[in-house]
C-alpha cells in the first residue's frame, strides 16, 4: 500500500471519527485535557493535513469540502440532546481544516514526490 494510500485512509478515519464524536451523547464524548477550541482545531486541522497530502490534485476542492463538512457537523449536532451547534465552532473547524489542507499544499510543493518511471 503507498504513502498516498495510507494517507487517505488515515483521513476519512479522522472525518468519521470526528462525526462519530460529534454526534454522540456528551458522555460517550472522551475527554482531553486540551481546551475545547484547541481539540476542535487539532481534530481538523490533522485531518485537512492528511486529506491534503493524500489527495494532493486539488487543495481548494479539498478545502472546500472540509467547510461543507464542518457546517454539516455543526447542523447535525441541533437533534441530538446535550449538544449544541455553535458558530464559533464551525469557523475554528473550517479554517483549521483549511490550514491543514493548506500546510499539506506547501509541503508538496516543497518535496514533490518522484515519478515513477514509465
């Protein structure tokens, strides 16, 4: 399996964990020492990260989508009793991911992988 590969899945593991996480009753959540915006940034920022080197042809595409889905998040959360939709958290996820996937475009073009011969 390539770096590439391992990569994408490592990021659609962060995004269903993150909706996992999200939408469970409060105490199913687990609980970290970090402050709230610092565990919303962290979750989301590793996943653009990873989301951005493993699917490195479109980074804005990519961003987009991470915004898509952090507003889903944060809608998804209004049923579901103990939790809350808030504002502030969905523009810590959105630019977060953003800069995940952002940081994974400067790194690329940093140290572009070499091309397999044909």
């Amino acid at each position: 399996m390539t770096a590439r590969r391992l990569l994408q899945l490592f990021a659609w593991a962060c995004v269903a964990a993150i909706a996992t996480l999200s939408l469970v009753a409060p105490t199913w959540r687990p609980v970290t020492v970090l402050p709230h915006n610092l565990e919303h940034a962290a979750i989301f920022a590793l996943a653009g990260f990873a989301a951005g080197l493993g699917y490195p042809a479109r980074p804005a595409l990519t961003a987009v989508a991470f915004v898509i889905f952090s507003g889903a998040i944060e809608l998804a959360q209004i049923p579901v009793p103990g939790r809350h939709a808030r504002l502030s958290d969905f523009a810590i996820d959105a630019l977060a991911a953003c800069a995940g996937v952002g940081a994974a475009f400067v790194i690329g073009k940093l140290w572009p992988t070499r091309q397999r011969p044909a």
